[in-house]
C-alpha cells in the first residue's frame, strides 16, 4: 500500500459498515440460500418484500436524476430507473412464479414493519438530503448484496438452481459494474467534504446496512403489525 | 359522521387496544417503574424534535389558513421540548446522546417520507391520528394518577382543555379535507390513519420493552 496516497473515503465507509456485511453474511437466511438449505417459503418472505422494497428503490434514483447536476449522472440513474422499473421488477415477478408467488400475489402484498422502515428512510433521506446523502443510503444495498454474493459464489453455488441464479445474478459483473460505479459516484460527491459531513454520510451508509442486515432478519423470523388482539388469532 | 370519527369506529379495537396498553395503565396507577418511563421520556423527546421538521415539511402546501395555526403547533412542540427537559431534570434523567429506538426512527422516517410524497390531506391525516392518540392516551393515564406525580406535567399537556381543543380543531379541519377528496385519496388517507395507530401502539410497547434495534450479533453491533 502506498503510504502517502489520501485514503478514499469509500474505503473508510466499507471498514465501518463490514462487520455488518459479515454478520449478513453469516445470517442463517443468507446461510441458507448460500447452501441451498433455504425453506422456499421462508425465501418467498424475501421475495415478497423485496418487491415493496424494490418499487421505493426505483423512486430513489428519480430523486437522484432529478437532484445529479452532472449530466453522466442524471443519465445513469435515469438508467438504472428504468432498469429497476421495467426490467428487474419484471424478473422478480418471473423469478417469484419459481416460489409460487404470482404477480397478483405481489401487487396485493404489504410492507412489513422492517420494509416500510427502511424504504421510508431511504425516501426521506433522498427527498430532504443531498445527493451525496442519497448516494451513502443506497449504496449499502448494491455493495453489500454484492459483497456477500460474490462470497457465496466463490464458495460454490448450491444445487437448487433457484438460489444459484440468485447468487449468480448479485455475484454477476454487471451488477458488480453498477457497484463499481456508485462507488466512484460517492467518492466524487464525497471529495472536499467537511469531517462532519463525511460522519453524517458514513451514519446513513451504517444506517443502510444495518437496515440490510434487519431485511434478513425480517424474512427469516416473519414480521407482524400491531393487531387488534382479539383478531390475532 | 365526518372521515375522523368514522376512521375512529372502524379502527375501535385497535383504539381500544392502545388505551389498554400496559404501559398507560401502570402509570395511571402510579406502578410504572421509573426506568421504563425514563425510556419512554428520552424517546419520545427524540421524536418530539423530529416532528418539528415534520410539521415544517407541511407547510409548503398548506393551505394560507392553515400556515397560522401549523406554526403555533411548531411553537408548542417547542414548548414541550422545554416541558421533557424540566421532567428530566427533576427525576435526574439524561435527555442527551440518545440514540432513536428502532420503532421511534421507523416513525419519524415514515412522518418524513409521507410528508415529501403524499398529499396535504394525507399528511393531514397523519398529524390529526398521532395528536389524537396522544390525547386520548394521556386521557387515560389523567384518570388515575396522583397530580403529586412528577409525570403528572405530561397529563396537563396532553389531557388538558387547551390540547383537547387543539385536537377537536384537527378534526374539524381533517373532515374538511376529506370532504373534498375523491375515494382513491380518502382510501389512502384511512391506511395512513391505521398506519399511524399501529405506529403509537408499537411506541408505547418500544418504551415497556425498552426494545432497541433488531439484535444483532455483538461482532457487527455498533460501538456505544
């Protein structure tokens, strides 16, 4: 390592958010879909949710395009809008029909506690902060899927071909291409920054990633709304 | 019957269930032990300054007679941060360094995302349930405890005349909007309503619990 080279900033964020992508990494959901032991319908929790949680990502970068004031930015996340609306939804739906899950089954389907938190927060945050903000909270979602899938990849892909071709799509180069581009995105938004504005990007990105880690969480234990108790059965 | 009032009969077990919460009756009866309140004061004074950015999120698109009025909330907000820092003093509670409980920074994010992208009556709707359900909660707690409490404060500011009043004033103004919204808007002002509901259930059971985030493994959880 060259010894007077200024560290990136990314870098700083990725020491302070990777014991979190670890803990993902060694959550008995990923476990599962990293061995393939996985009940299919505790994985159909993930693939339920995801969807809410996809819908919110697409309008974060709306915020993002509309909030870029260079015009390769504007253009990548008016891209990758488009990717998120028009193609990767329409790959979960398919992807879903593999879990039993229909599309009706997924346009009638409710944020659960965790996923309302998180999408709120990453909307709240792209509505009242700047790009920059924007960019530490969303990161953490394409950095860390990439980070544990990459792993889960490296250590073998597991028999069922369900949850190979999710770890071959996260693991995949193009999605580590989009990674690789936001991290750039965040180091260009981060140079020149104030010690305090950088430690109010790395609480969001933290933030993100523990919100990360609770996505799992959500999906393995199943989550619930305050009920009326006399209709909780 | 207005949208609030017939908001309020449909969602009445949920009602009932958060006027019923454990948390509210063991400070009615004055058996609430002193730490399990002190969550609840460190946490909500969090959530009392979060909402002052809320109610200024509002004022964009309010309309001009309501610019008066959503200032005197923020005004009044201010008035019971001073009221959190008095109670916190005289019991030797500290209101610093605290960090948002999981569903305390679920709520105000949820206030802040509906705020940016709903409408003004859903927003509306919003403010009008949290207020309400603060009213009638501290109703409760009123019916019991002894005015020598030093939480007894909190019962004046939010069973008092003048928060009934203020409440009573929501409503109107809330039925109001509603009148002029089309069933598409009026369908999902009635989900923000419950949402917010369920959110002051799950805040009330947070501060009993003295639940924090979801537990992570002691090798990912963030220093203190």
């Amino acid at each position: 390592m060259d010894m007077d080279a200024t560290p990136r900033f990314t870098d700083q964020l990725y020491a302070a958010a990777r014991p979190l992508w670890d803990a993902q990494l060694a959550h008995p959901f990923v476990r599962g879909i990293a061995d393939g032991s996985l009940a299919p319908q505790t994985f159909a929790n993930w693939v339920r949710q995801d969807y809410l949680y996809l819908k919110e990502f697409a309008r974060v970068f709306a915020w993002a395009a509309a909030k870029a004031t260079r015009l390769e930015s504007m253009s990548w996340y008016a891209k990758l809008l488009d990717l998120t609306l028009n193609v990767e939804m329409g790959l979960h739906r398919s992807y879903a029909e593999r879990f039993d899950v229909t599309p009706d089954e997924l346009e009638r389907e409710r944020a659960w506690p965790t996923t309302r938190a998180y999408t709120d927060f990453l909307v709240r945050t792209a509505a009242d902060g700047d790009l920059a903000d924007l960019v530490a909270a969303l990161l953490p979602c394409a950095w860390g899927y990439a980070y544990i899938a990459e792993r889960m990849a490296a250590a073998g892909l597991p028999a069922d071909a369900r949850y190979a071709a999710w770890i071959a799509m996260y693991a995949s180069p193009e999605f580590a291409a989009a990674r690789d581009w936001l991290i750039e995105e965040m180091e260009r938004l981060a140079a020149g920054t104030s010690a305090e504005k950088r430690a109010r990007l790395t609480e969001l990105f933290v933030l993100s990633s523990r919100y990360e880690w609770a996505f799992w969480e959500m999906c393995w234990r199943g989550e619930r709304w305050p009920e009326p108790e006399n209709a909780a059965g | 019957m207005g949208f609030a009032a017939d908001q309020l009969q449909r969602l009445r077990p949920l009602w009932e269930q958060m006027l019923a919460h454990r948390f509210l009756i063991q400070t009615r009866d004055g058996t609430i032990a002193p730490a399990t309140f002190a969550t609840w004061m460190r946490q909500d004074y969090l959530f009392v300054e979060a909402a002052i950015p809320f109610l200024s999120a509002m004022l964009p698109r309010a309309p001009r007679a309501h610019w008066g009025p959503l200032t005197e909330v923020v005004a009044m907000l201010q008035k019971e941060l001073v009221l959190f820092q008095e109670r916190a003093a005289a019991v030797g509670v500290s209101l610093r360094d605290v960090e948002p409980a999981f569903v305390n920074h679920a709520y105000v994010q949820f206030l802040m995302a509906t705020a940016y992208q709903a409408s003004y009556a859903e927003v509306y709707t919003v403010l009008y349930a949290a207020e309400k359900c603060y009213h009638d909660s501290w109703t409760v707690v009123k019916q019991g405890l002894d005015t020598t409490s030093p939480w007894y404060p909190f019962v004046e500011n939010w069973a008092g005349e003048g928060f009934a009043q203020y409440v009573a004033y929501l409503e109107a103004e809330l039925d109001g909007l509603a009148a002029l919204a089309g069933p598409a808007e009026r369908a999902r002002m009635a989900t923000l309503f419950e949402l917010t509901v369920k959110y002051e259930i799950a805040f009330w059971e947070m501060a009993a619990t003295g639940e924090q985030w979801p537990a992570l493994p002691a090798s990912a959880a963030p220093a203190a």
